[in-house]
C-alpha cells in the first residue's frame, strides 16, 4: 500500500516523525502497492476526512471514533445501553452520522472532479464499541472492528480501473500534477 503524506502539516515538519499511523500499519499487510492511502485529507477544503483508501475496490473513507458502550439502531432510532439502569436510552448517533457525511463528502467532491462519486463508508471502532442493527436495516455505512476486516472488504470486488484510480490518487494528493484529460472535441 502506498501511503501519501497527510494534507495536514506535520508537528515536526518531517514526515514519518509524528507518531505511527497502527491502522495503515495493518492495512499494508493485506493491500500490495494497487492501494493508496491518505490520511487527514480536506478534499476540496471541506472538513478533514480521517482516512481514505483508494484502489482496484473502489474508495473508503474511513472514520476513527473513540466511542466505548453498546448501541443499537431499533425501529428506526438510536439507542445506548445504560449500564446504570440496565436499560436503553435514546442516543444521538453523531460519529456514524460524521462517518456518513464524510463519504458523501468525499464522493460529492469526486462527482465534482468527473470521477465516479461512489464512496463506501467505513466507521473503525474500538474493541469496547459494539454496533448492532436490526437484520435488513441499512445505515449508510459498515462498522469494522479490525483493519483486516475493511482490506477483506476492499479486496472484494475490482471496481476502479488503473487510470480511474490515477486521478483520484492526482485529485487527493497536491504534489502529483493531475493527467491530462482527452479533449472533448477533435481538433480542427
């Protein structure tokens, strides 16, 4: 897996000084050099998307949460286990909603650049995050524990050809000049 610096300034001004990105660590076992990551990337400006992961499996913008309990989605609501009172209570559901609109910003952005704008959402969450969703619900997004988990995922299927994925990697990563496109009419 090809990693792009961060679109973010480094603390220290050097690259690969911060500290280590665990998630692309694991990533890169299971990805070969067809997948390219970025991390903390603000696509046209907008708000900082995490992670992203553009390859042969299409695009995945990836969001961390550091959220801990049980939730689940039930009869169209949100809800969080309440250990206090052994009960479920209404819950506002804003890393799955940031998740979400990170992707539709990424694919908005995409959609922009005449790329294909079909972005999956991917919320990472830690081992003390449990996601349970009623069987036939969707909620715009896939909720993965292990990095292994979202590679299988994007080892899927092949969706992005080579020179789709060449312009998306240009349009996320400000140092590589962007291909020069096929004139829409013949000269002459």
């Amino acid at each position: 897996m090809i990693r792009h610096p961060s679109s973010r300034s480094n603390r220290l001004g050097i690259l690969g000084m911060g500290s280590r990105d665990q998630l692309a660590d694991r990533l890169t076992r299971r990805l070969d050099d067809d997948w390219h990551w970025f991390r903390n990337v603000s696509p046209g400006g907008a708000q900082p998307i995490d992670a992203i992961l553009v390859g042969p499996g299409g695009t995945w913008a990836l969001t961390e949460v550091g959220e801990r309990g049980r939730f689940a989605r039930r009869n169209g609501h949100w809800y969080r286990w309440n250990r206090a009172t052994e009960s479920w209570v209404p819950w506002d559901p804003v890393p799955i909603t940031g998740a979400r609109l990170a992707a539709r910003r990424l694919g908005l952005y995409l959609e922009r650049a005449a790329l294909p704008g079909d972005v999956r959402a991917v919320l990472v969450a830690p081992e003390a995050m449990t996601v349970q969703v009623e069987p036939g619900d969707t909620i715009g997004l896939v909720v993965e524990r292990e990095p292994e988990g979202v590679a299988a995922l994007a080892l899927a299927e092949a969706v992005l050809t080579q020179q789709q994925i060449d312009r998306i990697v240009a349009l996320l990563d400000p140092r590589q000049p962007l291909p020069r496109l096929a004139p829409s009419t013949p000269p002459g």
